[in-house]
C-alpha cells in the first residue's frame, strides 16, 4: 500500500488533480484510473496515461477497454507527444528562472563575505531571500518533472556541484561576480541531460513520437 502511495505522489500532480475535478463520477474514467494506478508502469507512463485517458473523457470519447492497446493508436501518440512537449517547456522555464534566482541570493551572500552591498543589508538580504525561494520553488518543479522520466540523483548533485564551484570561484576571482555564468551553464547541461531522458524513456516503451531538437 505504502508502494502505491510513493507512485501516486510522483504522478498525480496538481494541474492533472485540478483538471480531472470535472470527472469525480466518470466511471470510465475511473475504472481506467484505477487500472492505470495497478499497473507496474513507471510513474512517467502513467503520468501521460492519465492524461491521455482525462482527455479523452473530457471530449466525450469512449476508453479502450484494454489501456495497454493504447500505444497504437493516434489520439494517444497525439497526447503523449503534447505533454512531453509540455515537460520539457516546463523544465526550461523552471530551469532558467532558478538559475538567475540562484544569481540573486549569491550575489548576496558574496556582497555580504566582502561586506559590500549593492543598497544595503536590509535590501539585498530581501532580494536575496526572494531569489533563494524562487530558487528553491523552481528547483523543485524541475525535480519533479525529471522524475517522471528517470532518477533525479543525478541532475541533484549537478546543482550542489555547482554552488561548491561558484564558492571556490568566489574567492578565486573576487573582482568578478561569475554566478550568471556558473549557473547557466548547470541549467543547459542539465536541460541537454533531461531530454536524452525523455528519449530514452521514448524508446524504452516503443513510443512512435519524434519531440524534435528544441
């Protein structure tokens, strides 16, 4: 039990809770819920089978019996390519507004070592603040998008590296603030990592879809 509660908190986010509010009494729906959330499907999987299957109710149309047919036709290659797509812009914008967050709280915490701020203590304590939530916010979204597609330890300690190399650049190179392009870097490298993800996730279920480059 303790196992499908773990899966359901991976997949069940709170954009897809919101849309199928409409589909409480959907017995259709339901039951492929049901049978989707018994499955031994990576959580990834169900996250695009729900989905898929809450589109397709919500517009009306009858679900397949048997959800495993699924792969074959079009309405479900059609979805599926969507919210990869979506994924992946997600990841994106999460990606970049954490990096430029993660510029504003150490920009702080540097100014703060050397004991000079851009306004004063009060101002940039607050605007670093803000960065670190912002930061910490955006890091999480992108955590969770990542786990749909594989194991997040990785990109994880991607992060921590880079604020131990920023720290070490700090007092290498005092003159200069590197951050911006401490962590810009991280995020491309991270956001070039998260798509041979979503690939190998496209293979490794027979998936006939082609994201593109972007």
């Amino acid at each position: 039990m303790a196992k499908n509660k773990k899966a359901e908190a991976s997949w069940a986010t709170k954009a897809l809770t919101k849309k199928t509010a409409a589909l409480m009494d959907d017995q259709q729906f339901n039951k492929a819920l049901d049978m989707i959330d018994h499955t031994q499907e990576s959580a990834g999987m169900k996250h695009l089978l729900v989905n898929w299957a809450a589109d397709e109710r919500l517009e009306g149309r009858k679900l397949p019996d048997k959800l495993l047919s699924r792969k074959k036709t079009s309405s479900f290659k059609e979805s599926v390519k969507r919210y990869m797509l979506e994924d992946r812009g997600t990841f994106r914008l999460s990606g970049v507004t954490a990096a430029f967050s993660m510029v504003l709280l150490c920009s702080f915490i540097r100014n703060a070592l050397f004991n000079s701020y851009l306004v004063n203590f009060s101002v940039d304590a607050l605007v670093g603040t803000i960065g670190g939530v912002l930061a910490l916010l955006n890091l999480k979204t992108q955590f969770n998008v990542t786990a749909f597609y594989g194991s997040t330890t990785n990109m994880m300690w991607t992060d921590i590296l880079s604020v131990v190399l920023w720290f070490m650049l700090v007092w290498a190179f005092r003159q200069f603030d590197l951050s911006i392009l401490v962590f810009l870097v991280t995020y491309i490298f991270n956001y070039v990592r998260f798509k041979k993800m979503q690939k190998k996730f496209i293979e490794e279920n027979h998936l006939e879809i082609d994201l593109g480059s972007k």
